[in-house]
C-alpha cells in the first residue's frame, strides 16, 4: 500500500470529476483519491489502497481507475506551483496506478521521467517552471481524453 506523502487527494467539487459517476466517485472517496477538503499546501500523509489494484487497464479510458489517474493528473499539473513537492507527487500518481501510458505522447513516457526521479528534494522556481511546460503536452492530451469520454457519454 502507498502512502501519499506529496500527492493531495482531488477535492469533491473538483469540476473534472464530472468524467465519473456518483458511483465512481463513490468508488474514489472511499480510496482516498478524493476528498471533501483538500488544499494542495496542506502536508498529505494518507494511505492508497490496500494493495493497490491488481488489475488495471492501463489504456481503458472507460475503465474508472484510468480516468480518475487523468483526472488526477491534471488536478496536479493545475496545481504544481502550489505543491511543495511536485515531482514527488507525480511519481506516487504513477505507482499508485501503475504507470498508464493513456497520456504519454511521441515516446515521452511519464513513467520513465518521474517514477524513482528522486522528487522528494526540492525544485527551484526555473526547474518548476521547466518541469512544468514539459508536463503540458500530457496535460493536454489529457484535457482531450475527458473531453471526449464526456462527449461520448451524452
């Protein structure tokens, strides 16, 4: 089981978890992937699940575990200048779930640049900023992914 020690958990009225269900969202509290108060300043300390899952479709955006690790993907790259560890916090993201390619792009696996990058030690301001216009591809192919699940499901 991970524990959360930089990756804030998605506040309730995060407005990207309209991609899930009430059962879905359900599913997610109850994992401790969302919450009903989040700050992303605040220290984290939380446990994943026990076990992590054993079974995730790593691509299946239909499945709920991958649209809750875009989801959260970009709960974090929307907050990265407020993490105070923001690297660390995409590396457990990438454990958690088990490193999805759903938003790699062009070979540029997120898995290969942040799992084990050594995330815990502090980043300047330039190396935050660096860091994340790298991450803004993802993002936005993870903007595209939710979109579309969304406009599928009308």
């Amino acid at each position: 089981m991970l524990t959360f020690e930089a990756a804030p958990a998605v506040p309730i009225d995060y407005a990207r978890l309209a991609a899930l269900s009430h059962e879905e969202i359900r599913l997610a509290v109850a994992a401790s992937y969302v919450s009903p108060r989040v700050d992303p300043r605040d220290p984290v300390g939380r446990q994943g699940l026990v076990a992590s899952f054993n079974n995730i479709p790593a691509d299946d955006i239909a499945d709920w575990r991958t649209r809750m690790y875009v989801i959260w993907f970009c709960y974090l790259f929307e907050n990265f200048f407020f993490l105070s560890m923001p690297l660390y916090a995409l590396e457990e993201l990438i454990l958690e779930f088990r490193a999805p390619t759903v938003i790699d792009y062009e070979g540029n696996r997120l898995a290969t640049d942040y799992a084990g990058a050594g995330g815990s030690e502090p980043i300047s301001d330039p190396e935050r900023q660096r860091q994340h216009q790298w991450l803004r591809p993802h993002y936005d192919k993870a903007l595209s992914l939710l979109h579309s699940w969304q406009s599928d499901q009308v």
